[in-house]
C-alpha cells in the first residue's frame, strides 16, 4: 500500500492523544493527577492538539476533502465512519472535562465524571481506528488478530511516555509512571515484533489460480491490462525493498522502543530538570519513531488486487 504521509501521522498522532486523552481521564478522576492550571492547560492542549491535527492531516488523503462531512452518514455498515462519529463524539466530554480543570481547578464531582466519558471515548475511537484495517480482508498484513491489539498497545504506550514527559516537566514525576512507561513500551516492542514474525510467515491463500478457478497449472498474465501505471498500481501496489524495510524496521526499533527505553531507565537516577529533559526525549524519540512504524505497516501490506497485474 502507498505510505501517504497525511494517513501515516493521522495514525500517529491520534494514538498518542487519544492515549494520552484516556490517561488524562483516569488519573485526574481517580486522584493520581492533582488539579492545577498549568498542568491541566499543558495536558489538555497537548493531547487535543494532537488529536486535532490527526484528524485534520487525515483530510490531506481525500481527493474532495470538502466532502469529508459525508463519511458520518455511513456508520452503520462503515468502521471509517464510525472512527468519525466517536471522534467527534469524543470532543464533547473532553472539552468539558478540560473546562473543568482549567478553568473551575476541579477534578471531582461532574468533572471526574467527563474525564471518564472522555476516556472511554477515546479508547473507543481507536477501536474504530483499528478496525479500518483490521477488517480488510483482501490485505492479509492487516485482516490479522495482531492489528486491533496493537492500534490500543501503541495508543497506551504513546500516551503513557507523553504523560510521563508531561508530569516531569512540573516536577511531578513519579518512579511508578516511569516503571509503567518503561513496561508498555516493552510490552509495544514485543507486540511489534510479534506482529512482523506473524506477516513475514504469511501463506496468503488467494493466488491466480485460485481467483480464477482454473487448476492444473501456474496462471501467469501474457500481458498487462494497459499500458502504464494507475491508480490502483500505485495506490494499492507500492513495493518496498526488502534491504530497505530491514533498515527501516531497525530504526523503528531503535527510536520507538529502544532509546526510549534507556532515557526512561535513566530517569530514575537523574536529577530534576534532567529528568525533564530525558524523559521529553524519550517522548520526541518514540513518536519520530512510530511514524517510521506507521510508515511501514503501509509500506508492507499487499492488496490482492495485485494479482490481477500479475504481481
């Protein structure tokens, strides 16, 4: 599939949002997180912000992104559809849980309350996210039990990275938050792993012969349908280098999972604000790093349409 850079940072930069949106909720509605103007400000603007300019970015994909509107009418039988609704959705008790902290200072009563909605909203609005993919059936990469998980295992360890870096700029930091980042962000890198094994081993049923119904033989294309690439060929039959999605997996590697990693560990012996700065870090570094990863999980996965071309 085409790795178009508007979808590749949508995916991105909603998970770690949302992810961080969730966490937000919880912790502010159950007394982890101490109500404070700036605090509150930096957070709500940071995971907003980012939602916000996902879903913005998703737009740059669309050939009318002034038609983008109409993809609400389809919930019923579309999951993009339904990510749209729940996004949206998701705004209302965001928005009031925000204007509760910042503004009122609170994060009891009705304002625990909207940060609860706000994270049940987000967990499902990755949901709908995963299920864009995870229900494509004609690409074998994504149509796995691997995916959905993994869209919510991202989402969590994203946000849970950014909030450490959050709380640790206030001086807020705590050994628990770091030990917890430090575990999702093993438990992605697994996860991760676990998901290329499972594509790299791939026996994809479909083939010529088999869309076809003739048997007997190899089917093999004498010639193609015309004469140069279209839409399709280059939307639904980009082809990456294996030497080149074996350095780019290192590097997912490296940014998303590793280095966060070691400035995580760090963070327990190092002072405040180098702490801060380590853990900003390590947020920087694995959110550069999850964009290599989304790049990838578009550049690796193969549509069946292309067996009509004879690939």
């Amino acid at each position: 599939m085409h790795p178009a850079f508007s979808v590749v940072f949508f995916t991105t930069a909603t998970g770690a949002g949302y992810g961080l949106l969730a966490l937000l909720g919880v912790l502010g509605a159950t007394g982890f997180i101490a109500p404070g103007f700036w605090l509150g400000l930096a957070g709500m603007a940071l995971s907003l912000g980012l939602i916000s300019a996902g879903l913005l970015s998703s737009t740059g994909h669309l050939g009318r992104p002034e038609r983008a509107w109409r993809a609400f009418s389809q919930w019923r039988s579309s999951w993009l559809s339904r990510e749209g609704v729940a996004s949206v959705a998701t705004f209302i008790p965001a928005g009031l849980f925000g204007l509760g902290w910042v503004v009122f200072g609170r994060l009891d009563g009705w304002v625990a309350a909207a940060g609860l909605l706000a994270a049940v909203g987000a967990i499902v609005t990755v949901c709908m996210t995963g299920m864009i993919y995870a229900s494509l059936k004609p690409i074998a990469q994504w149509h796995s039990p691997y995916t959905l998980p993994g869209y919510l295992i991202f989402s969590g360890m994203s946000g849970i990275v950014l909030l450490n870096a959050l709380l640790a700029g206030f001086g807020l930091g705590t050994n628990r938050l770091l030990a917890a980042s430090i575990l999702l962000t093993l438990l992605g890198w697994g996860w991760k792993l676990a998901t290329w094994r499972h594509n790299d081993q791939l026996e994809i049923p479909t083939t010529a012969n088999t869309a076809t119904g003739l048997a007997g033989g190899t089917v093999r294309s004498l010639e193609w349908p015309h004469t140069e690439e279209n839409y399709l060929l280059k939307e639904m039959g980009f082809r990456i280098a294996r030497k080149h999605s074996a350095k780019l997996r290192l590097i997912t590697q490296v940014l998303a999972f590793g280095l966060p990693i070691l400035l995580l560990i760090a963070g327990f012996a190092l002072p405040w604000p180098l702490e801060a700065v380590a853990a900003a870090l390590a947020a920087i570094s694995q959110f550069a790093g999850m964009l290599v990863e989304r790049w990838l999980f578009f550049a690796e996965a193969k549509h069946t349409v292309t067996l009509y071309y004879g690939r």
